[in-house]
C-alpha cells in the first residue's frame, strides 16, 4: 500500500513534536537578535565578510556534529514503513525536514549580509558578493554533510561486524590504544573529521582567493564547486533513497540505544556526585542526567565551545562576536533539555506520579546547572590574559545562565506535565 503523494505531507504530520518546534522557533528568534546585533556592529561590507567567514566555521560544525543526533533514528520511521512510502517521497520528506534549518541559516547570512541601517542600498555588490559566497558554502557543505551521514549505514554495519577496519582496529589494540568508541562509530567520526575540516578550508581558500587576486567574487568560487559537487551527489542518491534511509535509521537506533556503544569506556555520573542537588530532587535529577548523557553527552562539545572562546578573546574580536557565542553556549545546554520531556524518556503518567509538575521544573533546572561551573571556571581563566573579563562580567553571565536555565525548563514542563489535566480531564 502506496500513499497519495498528494496526501503525504499531510500524513507525516499526524502528531507533530510540538516541542521540537518550540525549541528551533526560540532557538530561532535568539539567533536572528544576534545576527542582528552583529550586522548593526559592522561598519564596512569587509568587516560583513568576515562575519560570515566566520559563521561558516560555526556551520561546518553544527552540520559535522549534529545532523545525526538531530535526524536519526527518525522518530516517525515506523509509521513511514507501515506506509511503505517510495524512494521519493522517503526523500522529499528528509529533505523537508532539514529545510527549515537551511532556511534559518539562510536568514542568518542575509541578516549579516544586508543588515545595514544607516545605508541600506549602499555597497550593494559587496553586501551581494558577501551573502553569496556565505551562502553557496553553507549549503555545499549542508548538502554534502546530509547525503554522507543518510549513506553512512551500511559502511558503519560493516565496520561494527568487522568486515571493515578490522585491521585498524586491531593495530589500535596492540599498541596499548584501546578505542573508546565502538568499531561502528568510527565512519561517523571520519566523516565529522571530514565535513569540519573540509569545510573550513574551503572558507580559508575563499578568502586566500579573494584576498590573491584583489577581486572579492573570487570568494564564491569555492562554495559554488562544493554546492554543484553536493547537488550531484544528492540526486544520485534518490533512486535508492529508501534503502539508505532504512539502513541508516536502522544503524543509528541500534547504537544509540545502547549505552556501552555511546559512552564505552566512560563511567556514569554517579548519586552521590549531586551532592549540590537537595535530596527531594537528587532522584529525578540523576536520573534525568544519566538520559541526557545517554542521548546527547555534551562535555565534550560545551569543552570545544569554550576553547572556541578563549580563541575568540585572543583573536581580540568584537563585544558583539563575543556575546553572540556566549549565548549560543548557553542556550544550547539549555535547549538540550526538550530531550527530557520526548515520549520514551518521559511518560506523561509516571512522571505525574513521581513528582508534581513544579517539582519537574526544578529538577531540569539543576540538570541545566550541571554545566555553569565550567562557564564560570573558562570565564575566569579568560580574565587571567584578558582586560574584558573581571568579576562583574562573571557574575552577569553567571545569572544569565541561571535565567535561561529556569526558563527553559520552565518552558518544557508546562509543554509536557502541565498538560496532564488538558489530556485526561
């Protein structure tokens, strides 16, 4: 049984995730204030370029990173199977659902690009070339970055079978160097290694380019090769989309349903670690880390984040720059949270039963404060080499981190226990 194309978008919206959306439409309006701030800041069309290269950084690894946590397994993969939908439609419906992320990106480039009050139609070849040249790589690389993770499942099967890498898997061992991710992670690690790395020097040869020849148009060329490589490369996929898709979702769930195959060689934060957790809530919060840390383990990314910063202290960049990746920092701690409230880590009845509602929020908010410290301590050995940061600057981000902590654990309970009563009354 074949659904009506007509009918399946239609179809695939049969109960939507309406905290995902909340989260992406927050996260959204956060972004767009900042890209704002920044394009306000920039006073020449060269200062706008150099935004942008340097959002493209940010870019290369949101889509190295993210788009296998954020796309797989698909949580309505079941019902798309009992549908049994055809290659293109599997394909029209991961195009769509990557499409808002394409579109916010693209607003955020147009935002720095154009974003000039005091002379909006002056430079307007410079500002065209800067959004161009931003925009081309972006998608090249998010194009390229979705067709390499979609196809990565039967590649990552074989490595966790061992017909692949076995060889290097075992040369690890001899030598004393035992991995720390299963076998079937690694072509997910090189293709991270690959779409970041890669990506960012495209950017640097953009502006090499541009920079050799004296003619700012060069800048695009790289974006536009990587854009017409990913397009093709997208379309020779569709064909055999569906078995790309299934395998791939099938991979992915495996994976991330087994704990010893996300975080093999690392122990769990343990009860007695929350000891600044009052004792009424130290249950669910432990709980409620142990899922989180399952699902999407962020020291390793929020440690990134901040050697990112001090990079961005050194470089001497503008307050605006500076502010605007503080609060990405802390607002995507933040956000990880909606992750706690999903069907399968938190059914609407046992959690009712456990603890009211505003005990819930509490809860998420000390699983939100896990990470203040590690903002506080890279804050601090900012201010040891730099004028900017002194104990006042500290302290405010301290509080605003606290705030948005509350808040968005404020936000996801009343998405999710709060609507108990509304359900069942």
């Amino acid at each position: 049984m074949r659904i009506n194309p007509a009918n399946i978008q239609q179809f695939l919206r049969i109960n939507p995730d309406r905290t995902n959306t909340v989260s992406f439409v927050l996260t959204a309006l956060v972004l767009c204030y900042l890209m704002a701030s920044l394009a306000l800041n920039s006073e020449s069309a060269g200062e706008r370029m150099v935004v942008v290269r340097y959002l493209n950084f940010v870019f290369c690894g949101f889509f190295a990173f993210i788009i296998p946590h954020v796309r797989f397994p698909d949580r309505k993969r079941y019902l798309i199977q009992a549908v049994n939908l055809s290659p293109s439609q599997l394909y029209s419906y991961s195009a769509r659902a990557l499409a808002p992320v394409f579109l916010l990106f693209t607003l955020m480039i147009a935002i720095i690009s154009f974003g000039d009050l005091s002379q909006p139609f002056g430079e307007l070849r410079a500002k065209t070339i800067t959004f161009l040249s931003g925009w081309l790589l972006m998608m090249g690389i998010g194009i390229i970055a979705a067709v390499r993770y979609t196809t990565i499942g039967s590649v990552s099967q074989e490595w966790q079978e061992g017909i692949r890498g076995s060889g290097f898997m075992n040369t690890l061992r001899n030598v004393g160097q035992t991995p720390s991710v299963p076998s079937g992670s690694f072509p997910s690690l090189l293709t991270t290694i690959y779409i970041s790395g890669g990506g960012m020097m495209l950017v640097v040869a953009g502006a090499y380019l541009s920079g050799y020849a004296g003619n700012p148009a060069l800048e695009m060329l790289p974006g536009l090769l990587m854009l017409g490589y990913a397009t093709y490369r997208a379309l020779s996929i569709r064909a055999l989309f569906d078995r790309f898709f299934y395998h791939t979702n099938a991979f992915y769930s495996e994976l991330f349903l087994n704990p010893k195959a996300v975080q093999e060689g690392r122990e769990p934060i343990r009860h007695d670690a929350l000891y600044w957790v009052p004792s009424k809530w130290k249950p669910a919060a432990w709980f409620s880390l142990l899922q989180l840390d399952r699902r999407q383990p962020l020291g390793r990314l929020l440690l990134t984040g901040h050697v990112v910063l001090w990079a961005l202290f050194y470089a001497g960049l503008s307050d605006a720059i500076i502010t605007s990746f503080i609060t990405l920092l802390v607002l995507g701690k933040s956000l990880m949270v909606y992750m706690l409230i999903s069907r399968p880590f938190a059914p609407l009845l046992f959690q009712y039963r456990l603890l009211k509602p505003s005990d819930w929020i509490v809860v998420r908010f000390f699983v939100n404060l896990r990470w203040l410290p590690l903002l506080v301590l890279s804050l601090w050995l900012v201010s040891l080499f730099s004028a900017r940061v002194d104990a006042g600057f500290i302290l405010n981000w301290a509080l605003i981190d606290a705030g948005i902590s509350l808040l968005s654990a404020s936000i996801f309970t009343f998405l999710h226990e709060f609507r108990l009563k509304k359900l069942y009354a």
